[in-house]
C-alpha cells in the first residue's frame, strides 16, 4: 500500500493506526485533514452523514485514502436490510434473513456479497463491517433480528462464510460481528449492556462455531458488547474489556490471528462516564487491535493522547504494541494501494446497482 511499508512509524502514528474512527462532514476540510493528519487513524468509519450521492462518496473516499501518512481501512457498515448506510445511493436490499432462508440462499448470498463489493470498491472503500455472525431471528430482542442469517449455527457459519470469500474476491474485506455473540441478549447493546447466561459449552457449540470456522477466511473480527458471566466470571463488564474472552479464547483457543476490533466504544453498553483514554487501554489490554470511537473526535484525540502516554512511560512492552502493528499491516498489505483506485465510473457503478436490486425481487 506504500512507502509506509518499509518505514519506522512515529510513536503518533503508532498510537494513530491502533483507532478506528467516525469523522464530520461530506469532503475533506481543511480542518479534517490537520485533524487525520495528526492522528494518522488505522480506519476511518463514514456513516450515512458523511454520504450524499455515489460521485461525492468516491471523490471523498479518494480524498481520504490519501489524507493520512498510512492509508486507512476506508470502511462502512453495509450490510444490507435495516443496515444499508448507502441507502439512496444503493438500492433498498432485503435483510439477511430473507436471503439465508431459502433453497438457493447461498447462491443469493454470494450475489449479495459480490455486487456490494463491487460497488464498495468503486466508490474507494476497503472494508465491510460485515457480515454478521450472530445466531437470531427476525422477533430476537437483542438488536440483530433479521441482520443475521438465522440461528442454526453450521448454516451462519456457511452464509457467512460464503459472504466473506465473495466480497473478498471483488477487494473489499469483512469482519465478522459481533464476537462471540449477541444471539443470546435481550437487550440491544447500543442502549444498554446486555447479559448472557449460556454456560461456556453452550456458546463453543452455537455462538462461537462460525467463528471456529471462519477463522482462517476471516480477516477482523468485532467484538460486541455484551456480559458473558461463563465465559468472563465478574465484574459485569461488556467483553470488549476482558482479556478472558479475547486473549485466552479468540487467540488462544480458537486460534485466531487476524484483526480483533471493539465495536464502538460510545455505545450505550459502554458505561460513558469512564474517560476514553481509559477505556480505549482497558480494551487494548484485553487484547484488541483497533479501538473504535464513531462519533465524538474530542474522544478519540483523547484516545489518542492517552495510548501515546502509555507507550512513552513504557506500560506495554513493545512487543505488545508491534503484535497489534504487524497485524494490522498484514491485513492492510492485502489491499490496492489509494494510487491504484480508478476514476469513478458511473456507468459501472449503476450497472452494480440495478443488479443488487433484483435481489428484492
């Protein structure tokens, strides 16, 4: 993807490349870019507030990939149903449900998958946070529903992973959410902290067999915030912060070596009152990569003011913050470098389109 490749990081961008973040605004200030400049972020989320039609989404996607000393994930929530942040630019698209539920669900699944990637890499991203891996249904409590494709585990793991293999072949990778599993929460964890009682068993044999099996064509995975009291003992704490879920078990014993990344970090089942920098080392010690913050840039320059103190005082061994480093370079390093995106191409881009919208039919 660069020179980058090849050069020692800044202990600014060291800090910088372990956030992932939500930016203001439809085009690149000049406020913005001293603000990217000097935080250097790992992934830059937008949202459907940064999205006005197709032509300024690419022009702002270029614009960014080029903004900052690393190029960034250049990522998006698009996962279809409910969750299409391109609405208005995509067409509407039918939940996950609906396509995983019938006979030809996975040939509909990799259309799916392979249309959105190739709309996502027209308009300059990179990254999909997508798809979702938890087990639910269209009636589930828990703020997933119909954004999952069912609650069989073996028929998630192989939608999902039909998914991730399809958009991956187009250029734009996945990240399989929300680890190791919202299916069983009758909250939603943008509001409040979910709790889930499944003995450890129960969720090695259900919640987490997609990602036992995904884990090799799974290049992030999100983590969600949700209580696990089997899986994490007390206190009651989402498990984006316990070392238990993340070191010991996605590392550990699945074996996982891609990117672990938190889910935001201004959700409602993060307790707001603890500082961000607080949180953001809580979740680095836990064993995540990226360190997500989606809307507040007061809090990721927090964030980022605090890891930069952290490294300088020597709290982690380098060893630690290069094992962070050197995996999210060994994902970034699968990627197109921002010189090599082509021109927008409208005509393309509506070809994409249309075909995505007969996926409605």
């Amino acid at each position: 993807m660069g020179t980058w490749v090849n050069r020692s990081l800044s202990e600014a961008e060291s800090a910088g490349q372990l956030l992932a973040v939500g930016i203001e605004g439809t085009c690149l200030s000049d406020d913005l870019r001293r603000g990217l400049s000097r935080i250097a972020p790992g992934a830059v989320i937008l949202f459907a507030r940064n999205l006005l039609d197709a032509s300024q989404v690419a022009a702002f996607c270029r614009d960014l990939s080029r903004a900052v000393s690393v190029p960034p994930f250049l990522a998006i929530d698009q996962e279809g149903g409910r969750v299409n942040r391109l609405k208005g630019i995509f067409p509407p698209l039918p939940p996950n449900l609906a396509l995983g539920n019938g006979p030809s669900a996975i040939d509909l699944v990799r259309e799916h998958a392979r249309r959105t990637g190739q709309g996502l890499k027209s308009l300059g991203f990179n990254l999909n946070f997508a798809p979702v891996l938890d087990l639910s249904m269209a009636a589930s409590p828990n703020g997933i529903g119909d954004r999952a494709y069912g609650s069989d585990p073996d028929r998630v793991a192989l939608l999902g992973g039909a998914f991730l293999t399809a958009q991956a072949e187009e250029g734009v990778l996945g990240c399989g959410k929300h680890f190791p599993g919202l299916g069983g929460g009758r909250v939603d964890s943008h509001e409040e902290l979910p709790r889930i009682d499944a003995s450890s068993d129960e969720l090695w044999d259900r919640d987490l067999l997609p990602y036992r099996r995904l884990k090799d064509v799974c290049p992030l995975v999100m983590v969600g915030h949700a209580f696990y009291p089997s899986l994490q003992g007390q206190p009651a704490l989402p498990a984006t912060f316990s070392r238990r879920v993340i070191h010991d078990l996605l590392r550990g014993r699945i074996g996982y070596e891609g990117l672990s990344l938190t889910d935001d970090l201004e959700m409602g089942a993060v307790d707001q009152r603890r500082p961000p920098g607080e949180v953001t080392l809580a979740a680095f010690e836990a064993g995540n990569d990226l360190m997500m913050f989606c809307k507040d840039w007061g809090r990721v320059e927090e964030a980022h003011a605090t890891l930069q103190r952290a490294f300088r005082t020597g709290r982690y061994p380098s060893s630690r913050i290069n094992a962070s480093l050197e995996r999210i370079f060994a994902v970034k390093r699968r990627l197109a470098s921002p010189d090599l995106l082509p021109p927008f191409d409208p005509d393309s881009f509506g070809e994409v389109c249309r075909a995505l919208a007969q996926l409605e039919r």
